[in-house]
C-alpha cells in the first residue's frame, strides 16, 4: 500500500476534472486473509492456545474469552468495509449502516491518506482513502475510509478512474478548516451540557 500512496501523492492538492466510466470499489475481508494468511493463521492458532491453557479449569470463564475476542473480530471487520459505486453521474458510498450520495458536480478529489502512529516505539501506518465533497451550504466535507481490506489492484484501478487537474487546489485547507469548526461546535456543546449538569447539582 505504500507504494501505491507515494505513486499517488500529486494527487492530494488537485482536484477532479472528470470521472471516466462506472466503476465500484469493495473493502472485502477476504482480500485482508489473502494478503497475510500465514501470519493470521500462526496468530489466531497462538491466541487460542493462549486463552486455552489460561482459562481451561474455568470452562465459562473460556467460552466468555473467546465469545468476547470473536465480537472483536467481529467489530473490526464492521468498521473496516464499504462499498463505493461510480453510476449514472454519483457516487454512492455504504459504510457503517450509512449511504453516503455524492453528484460527479460536488466531487472535489480522492486520494489516499497516511495518518502515521506509534505502537511503543514502532511505528505504524495507517492508510486511508480520503474522498472530498462540496456540501449543499458551501464547505468541503470528507469522508474518511480505511483500507485494510482493499486490494490495491482494484484501489489503483480505482483512482485511475478518476481524472485529475493539474491546478493546485485548496479544496483539503477548506476541509480542514471545516472539520476543526465542527469539531470546536461539538466540543462547545459538550462543555456546555457539562456546565448544565453542574450548575443543576449545584443549585440543589
């Protein structure tokens, strides 16, 4: 993945000039178990052993470890897919029980995003592909989706779809700057619903 987010940095401060073809993008946990199948195998087989040999004179101690490491997996695989489909002038993106519709007019870029992290001392990469709309008040929205579970065939092929200006834009300062005011309302509401209860309990 990171060979396909350095071949597609230029992308990042362009913007859309015309999308070429329908086309879908699906985030499969397949792909996922394609990539790393032995490793996933060697760790799935180390973490049973694990809860086994730790829990075994407890059998509902047991059963609740692995129902609790399954909804896990289950959580993971839930937040990790989506769907993106390219028809009749929209895009159509489905993640988190959300349906996300975007007219070819609004689109303003996609590309792919490295939001770094650190395990310990370990660093780590975090690919997303970040899709940039107008929203009917004026201001440039995102939608952020992780790529765990994508083949970066079909990512390239993807992307490749979608024609870019060769004009600098500031389509990504305008999201930025959208996301922190949004940010700074919720965070505003938040201080403010505390303040509230506050002054209730102290008012009593």
């Amino acid at each position: 993945m990171n060979e396909l987010y350095k071949k597609n940095k230029y992308r990042k401060f362009s913007e859309i000039e015309e999308v070429t073809k329908n086309i879908q993008l699906k985030a499969k946990v397949k792909n996922f178990i394609n990539r790393h199948k032995k490793i996933l195998l060697i760790t799935l087989l180390a973490i049973s052993i694990l809860i086994i040999v730790t829990f075994h004179a407890t059998p509902k101690t047991l059963l609740l470890v692995f129902c609790m490491h399954i909804l896990t997996i289950l959580c993971i695989i839930y937040f990790n897919t989506f769907s993106i489909t390219c028809k009749n002038n929209e895009m159509t993106i489905r993640v988190n029980m959300q349906e996300i519709e975007i007219n070819y007019h609004d689109l303003k870029n996609i590309y792919i995003e490295n939001k770094q992290s650190r395990i310990f001392f370990k660093k780590r990469n975090n690919y997303l592909l970040i899709i940039l709309y107008k929203t009917p008040n004026g201001n440039i929205s995102t939608v952020e989706l992780p790529l765990m579970f994508i083949n970066k065939k079909e990512l390239n092929k993807f992307l490749e779809n979608f024609i870019v200006k060769n004009k600098k834009s500031n389509n990504v300062v305008q999201a930025q700057k959208y996301q922190l005011k949004r940010l700074l309302i919720k965070i505003g509401v938040f201080i403010l619903i505390w303040a509230l209860i506050i002054i209730s309990i102290l008012i009593r």
